[in-house]
C-alpha cells in the first residue's frame, strides 16, 4: 500500500470535526489553566530630589538605604492600608524587589575616574520598586501604592524637617503655678509660636492652607494680638497688685534666677576669653607652616607643598578653619554675656515690682482680673493653634514632594500573556489532534488493506 | 464569485434553515437583553481628568500627593451611597467592586527608565484615570450611575475643601472682632492686619490672572484699590484721631499695658543691641595676619587639595552683628512708637466723652465700610476662583441603556451571521455527501446489473 500527500489531506479532511474539537478543547484549556495561574507584577519609579541621596547619605548624614521602602514600619501600615492585618509582613515583604537604576554616563565617570587611580562616589537615586503580586490587577496595584504613599510618609517623618509647634497646655490654670508663672508660659509658648511660624513663612512667603486660605503671617498676627494685648495686660495687673500666690517664693526663684543669670554671664566671659588665646596662639602657630607665601624650599617637609596649578582631581575641603570657628564662639561667648548680664537686670526689675508695697483691696481685684484673663487668652489661643495645626499640615503634606516623587505611575503587567498562551495552546491542540487523526486513518487504512488483502 | 454568493443564499433560503435562523435570532435577541440588562448595565465606567497646573507632576492643587485610591475613601464612600438601595452595603465591600485603571502606554516604564539612564528627565504620571463600578446585585435596582454620579460629586466637594485655594480670609463682618470690647487703638490694630491679610490674598490672586473681571464688573485689582484706600485713608484718620486725641476707653489700663509692652521689648531690643555692638567689636579682635598664614591652597599628608575659605569667621559675625541690628532697629521703632502712645494717652487721665463718642461712631462706619468691600472682596474673589478651578476636574460617566437596542441588534447579526455561514458550510457538505451517497447507489446499482447480467 502507497499513501501520497494528498491522502493526508483526505485524511485531515475526514476528521475535521475532531481536529476542530481538540484545538478548541486545547485553546480553552490552556486559557483556564493561565487564568488560574495568573498573577499581576506592578512596579514604579521613585526618585529622591536630596542632593546627599547621590552621594550616599540620608537627609540625617547617615548612610542611604533604599531598603528601607520595605521597613517593618512602613510595611504594618501597608496591611492595615490593604486590610490583610491577619497576614505576616514577610509575605508581602519578599516579594518587593528595589532595584537602583544608574546614570549610564556617571557610572562611565566613576569607571574611568577609578581606572586613573581616582576617587568618585556615585549613588544612584532613582529605584525601581517591584512587587510580585497576586492573581487581582486591582490588589497588586493598591498594594504597591500602598508601600509607596506609606514610604513617603515615613521618610517626610523620619528625615524631612517638618514644620511644628507646641501647643499651650490649657489647663494651666488647674495647676500650682503662680499667676507671673502662668503668663510667663504662655508668653513663652506665643513668642516660641511666632518664632517657628515666622521661619516657616521665610521659606514659603506666599503659602496659603487651602484648608482654611489662612497664611503664616496671618497666624503671626493673631499670636501677636494676644502677645500685644491681652498679655500686658496681665503682666500689668500682676506687677500693680502685686498678685501672687506665694511672694515669697516668688522672691527665692527670681533671686536664684538672677543669680544664675550672672553665673552663665561670668560663664560666658571666661570662655569668651579662654577662645581668644586659643585664636592668638592658632595664628601664632601657624606662621611657621609653609604656603603660598613662604617658600617650602626652606622647611623640611617637602610634603607639605604649594600648589602652583590648581588641579580639579584635589578634594577641596570646603569646611570652615578652626580659627574661624574660634571666632564664630568667640563673638557668641561675648554677646551671650551680654544677653545674661541684662536678664540677671530684668530680674532685679521683676523683685522690685514685687516689693512695692500692696493694697489688698487692689491686689485682691487684680488677682481675680488676673484669672479672668489668663482665661481668655487660652480661649482665644485654643482656635489660633486650631488654624495653626490646619496650616501646618497642608504645608507639610507640600514640603514631602519636594524631596521625593514618582518619576512614573504604578504599572502592572500580567506574569503569563494571555494572547500567547492562547496561541501556543491552539497550535498544540491543532498540531497534536492533526498527528493523532493522521495516525488513526493511517492505522485504519493499514487495517483495512490488511483486511481485502486476506479476503482476496 | 456572484455565483458563487448567489449559491451561497440560495442555500439558506430553505424552510428548515430559515425557521431556525428565525429561532435562533429570537434566542440570540434575548440572550443579548438579558445580558444587556443583568450584566452590562450594571458596570458603569467614568473617566477623571485632571485639568489643574502640577497634575502632570501627580500634584493636588496645594502641592501634595495626588492619590487616586482617595476615591475609595470610607467617607466619599459613605455620601455616595446615602440615599440608596446600596446604603445598607458594607464599605469595605464597595471598595472591592470600584477598580481603577490608567491608561499608561506599555512601553512608558522603560521610556522613564531609560531616560534616568540617560541623565535625563522624563516624568510619566497620568492625567485621565478610569473608575469602574459593577453592582454586585444584577437584579435589584439598577443604581450604577446614581452611585458613581453621587462619588463624583462627593469626591469635587472634598478636592475643593481640601486641596484648592481658599478665601475665608476675605470674609468680614461686625461679629468677626468684639470690637466693642476691644480699645480704640487695638481695634485699629485689628482692622489694619485684617485689610493688610486681604490685600495680600487678592493681591496674589491678581497677579495670577490680571485680566478676570467678576459678572458685576469688578476686577481684583480695583478691589486692591478700595481695600487700600479704605487703609490709607479711612484707618489712617481714625488712627490719627485716636492717638492725637488719647481716645481710649480705659486710659490708665492703656497706658499701664503699653508701659509693660515698651519694657518688655525695650529688653528684648537691649538684647539684640547688645549683641549687635559685642559682634561689631569682635570684629577688631579678629587677626588679619591668619589670612597669609593658614587660608591658601596646600596640600595636606593625604596629598588632598587643602583650601579653607577664608574669613568666613569674619563674615559670619559680621553677618549676625549686622542681623541683631536690623532686628533691635525694628524693635527700637516700635518702641517709639509706643513711647509716642504712653505720652499722648497719659496727658489725659480720662477721654473726653465727645471723643469716645466720636471714636465710636468713626469705628462703627469703619466696620460697616469694610464689611461692605468684604462682600465685594468676597463675591469677586469666589468668581475667580470659580473661574480658575472651572476645569480642574472633568467627570464623565459611561452609562449603558438598560434596553440596549444597539447592543441586542449588534449580538443577534453577529449571531445569525455566524451561524449563516454554519448553515452554508454544513449544507455543503450535506450536499456533497447525498452525492457521493447516490453516486454509490448508482454505482451499486450497476454493479448488480451487471451481475444479473453475468
């Protein structure tokens, strides 16, 4: 028996519906099977804007670890973020990956540089974060933007200096102090207040909360009513009384405050004095060191040279001398006597209200005016720190992209390509139903052949 | 080929073919209905665009994170819901039926990639965001859209409380200050720093879009104007006529306090003083001849370019010296003027009732004067930033009809069409079977004739 192409073809053509079935049946199969294997890979692109990152160092001088994406702090409030709380970190952790992507043309430097012998740090400071996720686009997908926003938060509170203020203890006037000690807390909290607000509003003059469209200054100016208004007011009322709980305890702690005053004072003199020898004797000491205007040829230690050309490859030490860091506490020494000479001088002021003879009448009037007003004022500072928090935290929420952002959206990908697994599953189907056809027709011929042949 | 597709029809056209194309047409219309009805029209789609400056950069408004998964919050979840079938629904279980998707480009990631490769930069954040939302239950209440309608505006409102500009600020009247408690001066005060906090806000707003011109015909800068002449001229006579004439309503009180104020920053300008003078004599202490000695390039031990620069010790405290100068000289001026108050006021143990009165009702006119270009400042300033946040978002929502005609009318042609060219292939082949079938009887036949034959 001879069989030709062509009864393939017939072949083929006789079993067509069972060609047809098996590559269906196989296509199908394949598509479920991927289905029920499929999981969904997202990533991103982060980049620090920290110009130490590049050279290895975070925003607090210590090393730069990027691992640090997948930190158990930031990594608990992804479960909590993603609701999978009952599940252990580790298994989300494992399957993040950070990988670094390098300048090309910086590296290039760093490989020529180190081939002459030369030092060149390079940091990459752009990640790609990675997460093999699971069979739902939609989890993997919030998961990974999850650890991102979590991460961000953790490093805006971790390395960034964000704006804050301390908030007054309202209940201040439940407590033991005495009434100068009350105001002076809250004078001292407003004035601290205004301090940071007004460092705030020169970084970012026209930042406005679009919480409330309050701005800094507007805030500056409401701490600064109270400041101007109310509390003069109290100081007045305390000092023409006098009104205290205690005098005499009022007198021992202003005395021992002047006293410390002038010790901190004498303090500072002495080392203001003790800097300026060490200023004298550093110039001293260094007349005898070769440079630029004396020739090394004369000393001995030819290491110690001149530079006649400037070359790039040097590290230049950009540090301030030691003689002007002298100088710098030198001066500070000074004006920090000062500063303890004329407190110690407010104190005496402070004593000598308090030793003004009283009336009783006019202090008991002015005690009770006292605590009406201290009152007040923590009254109306309880909706000023209100506004206060409002603004400080959209102006936070501001400060975090300004160091750290996404250089490109979550994408997600599938693990298995559905299309080309659709293909390899038709083809197989259709190429393994072909055979088995063939095979079967060509035993079924044989057979029959096989059969006449006996018959003849 | 026309014969070939006449052929074709032809074959359709028999009884049997045609009352089971009719049937399945009917089956298919149904099919698709209910398809239509139970499962489309329950997944709705809406589409975010995000119109505003830095949403390129993946930036709200003020400068923060803009974070889409927001949309999936308890609270928007919560508003979008009130009023529906679905209000009794779980939010977590909400979340899990709203799936976002970007349209981002397959190839973007490596784009940005290479680019940073590249030392280039190349930022790849999306604009547009798809939101879909499929009703769990097919065969309640279609509420879809009302649902995702409800989000979309919930969502507006909260992108507008928190993220955008704000103008409270500008709002103005008689109970924003107790002005009647307050004293003459401290209510000009206040009324000085409110003006001052508006023309500062409008001021920005101006020099965003000098152009806007609110319905009534107001800009923002004849705003500016009239919040600046009702400085400098109204506060500035009232002003005038409170401090020439010591108008006070407690003048002992108003000069006690001011005594204490001139105290206490009369210690903090001596402070500042004095570390201005001790900076400025250090100065004279500092030895010029360390700049010839230690400050010129070297090399150091480790064959390191060694150069400090020089005198920044000098400049340092210069620099502070000069600073606690321009801050006591702020000081000292205030002091000044508070010293100029305490002389004026206390020239008078009581003022005058015709001056109290008079102080009164200037303030009275004052407060109704600004609470009036409050309004103005108000009203113009909404309309501008109406007008500027107008297009930072645009919604739209895909609802699918219920009925769906197109969708029924499209399933059941595509169905008979191929179930046509089913027919028309299974009739070929039944044809060409009854002829090989007849051709075998025929054949069958003759062989037994020529067997009779034989």
């Amino acid at each position: 028996m001879k069989l030709t192409i062509w009864d393939l073809f017939r072949f083929l053509l006789k079993g067509k519906w069972t060609v047809f079935t098996v590559t269906v049946l196989a296509t199908v199969i394949t598509l479920v099977l991927v289905n029920a294997n499929q999981t969904y890979t997202a990533k991103t692109i982060i980049q620090y804007a920290d110009n130490c990152v590049s050279e290895g160092y975070n925003l607090k001088g210590e090393a730069f670890d990027a691992k640090e994406i997948i930190s158990p702090s930031v990594m608990l409030r992804v479960l909590e973020d993603t609701g999978r709380s009952s599940q252990k970190m580790d298994q989300i952790r494992n399957k993040i990956t950070i990988t670094p992507i390098y300048d090309t043309a910086k590296v290039a430097l760093k490989e020529a540089n180190q081939k002459n012998g030369v030092e060149y740090e390079y940091f990459p400071n752009t990640f790609c974060v990675e997460y093999d996720g699971t069979p739902s686009f939609e989890q993997t997908r919030s998961t990974l933007n999850s650890v991102i926003n979590n991460y961000f938060d953790y490093y805006a509170k971790t390395y960034l200096y964000l704006a804050s203020v301390k908030e007054i203890d309202y209940s201040l006037t439940e407590q033991d102090f005495d009434y100068i000690e009350q105001a002076e807390l809250i004078n001292n909290n407003i004035k601290s207040a205004v301090s940071a607000l007004s460092s705030y509003s020169r970084d970012s003059d026209n930042y406005l909360s679009p919480t409330n469209g309050v701005s800094f200054n507007v805030l500056i100016n409401n701490f600064n009513h109270i400041e101007n208004y109310l509390l003069p007011e109290i100081f007045e009322k305390i000092y023409t009384g006098p009104v205290t709980k205690n005098k005499a305890l009022i007198d021992n702690k202003y005395v021992e405050r002047r006293e410390e005053y002038l010790r901190n004072k004498e303090s500072a003199e002495y080392l203001a004095e003790k800097t300026k020898e060490k200023m004298d004797a550093y110039v001293e000491a260094n007349l005898t060191v070769p440079n630029a205007y004396h020739d090394s040829e004369a000393y001995s230690d030819a290491e110690l040279g001149i530079i006649k050309d400037v070359d790039r490859t040097f590290k230049v030490t950009t540090e301030r001398t030691l003689y002007d860091s002298l100088f710098k506490n030198y001066a500070n020494s000074l004006a920090e006597a000062r500063t303890n000479a004329l407190l110690a001088e407010e104190c005496d002021n402070v004593l000598k209200r308090f030793e003004e003879n009283s009336n009783p009448e006019k202090t008991a009037a002015n005690a009770a005016e006292v605590e009406a007003l201290i009152e007040e004022c923590l009254e109306e500072l309880r909706p000023i720190y209100k506004d206060t928090f409002d603004v400080i935290d959209d102006y936070n929420a501001s400060l975090v992209p300004k160091h750290i952002t996404k250089l490109c959206d979550i994408c997600y990908f599938p693990k298995y390509n559905y299309l080309l697994f659709a293909l390899v599953g038709f083809i197989a189907g259709f190429g393994l139903s072909c055979i088995l056809v063939i095979a079967f027709e060509t035993y079924a011929l044989f057979k029959k052949a096989e059969k006449n042949g006996k018959n003849s | 080929m026309a014969t070939f597709l006449k052929n074709c029809l032809l074959r359709l056209f028999k009884l049997r073919y045609v009352i089971f194309l009719i049937c399945a047409a009917i089956i298919l219309a149904l099919g698709a209905w209910g398809y239509n009805y139970f499962v489309r029209s329950k997944l709705i789609t809406m589409t975010i665009e995000l119109n505003y400056p830095g949403s390129e950069k993946g930036l709200n408004p003020d400068g923060s994170f803009f974070d889409i998964t927001e949309f999936k919050s308890d609270f928007l979840i919560e508003k979008a819901k009130k009023g529906l079938q679905i209000e009794e629904n779980d939010n977590e279980f909400l979340k899990t039926r709203l799936t976002f998707t970007t349209n981002v480009p397959n190839d973007v990631f490596d784009t940005v990639v290479e680019s940073v490769e590249n030392s280039e930069t190349n930022v790849f954040l999306p604009t547009t965001y798809f939101l879909y939302y499929s009703q769990k239950d097919k065969f309640s209440k279609n509420e879809t859209s009302a649902f995702m309608n409800n989000l979309a505006g919930a969502y507006t409102e909260h992108f507008n409380d928190k993220y955008t500009l704000k103008n409270d600020l500008l709002s103005f009247d008689e109970n924003t200050y107790d002005l009647k408690k307050a004293d003459y001066l401290e209510a000009y005060d206040l009324l000085y720093k409110k003006t001052t906090s508006m023309i500062s806000l409008i001021e920005s707003h101006e020099a965003k879009d000098n152009t806007f011109k609110s319905s009534e015909g107001y800009n923002l800068g004849m705003i500016c104007d009239m919040l600046r002449q009702f400085k400098d001229i109204n506060l500035a006579n009232y002003n005038s006529f409170v401090v020439q004439n010591g108008v006070s309503r407690n003048n002992s009180l108003f000069v006690g306090r001011t005594e204490r104020l001139i105290e206490d920053k009369t210690l903090d300008y001596n402070i500042l003083a004095e570390e201005a003078n001790v900076k400025k004599d250090a100065l004279s202490d500092y030895d010029g001849n360390i700049t010839a000695n230690a400050f010129i390039p070297a090399v150091n031990e480790e064959r390191d370019y060694y150069m400090a620069r020089t005198k920044t010790g000098l400049d340092y405290v210069a620099e502070e010296a000069q600073s606690a100068q321009v801050r006591a000289a702020v000081l000292r001026a205030e002091v000044e003027e508070l010293k100029n108050y305490n002389e004026k006021f206390s020239s008078h143990a009581f003022s005058a009732k015709e001056n109290t009165k008079k102080a009164d009702s200037m303030l009275e006119n004052l407060t109704e004067r600004l609470t009036e270009l409050s309004s103005y400042a108000k009203k113009t300033d909404d309309e501008y930033l109406e007008h500027e946040t107008r297009d930072y978002f645009k919604f739209k929502v895909y609802e699918t009809s219920e009925i769906g005609v197109s969708f029924i009318i499209k399933i059941t042609l595509l169905g008979i069409l191929i179930l046509c060219v089913l027919i028309i292939t299974y009739d070929f082949f039944a044809e060409d079977r009854q002829k090989k079938f007849r051709q075998r009887e025929r054949n069958a036949i003759e062989k037994a004739k020529k067997n009779l034959q034989v």
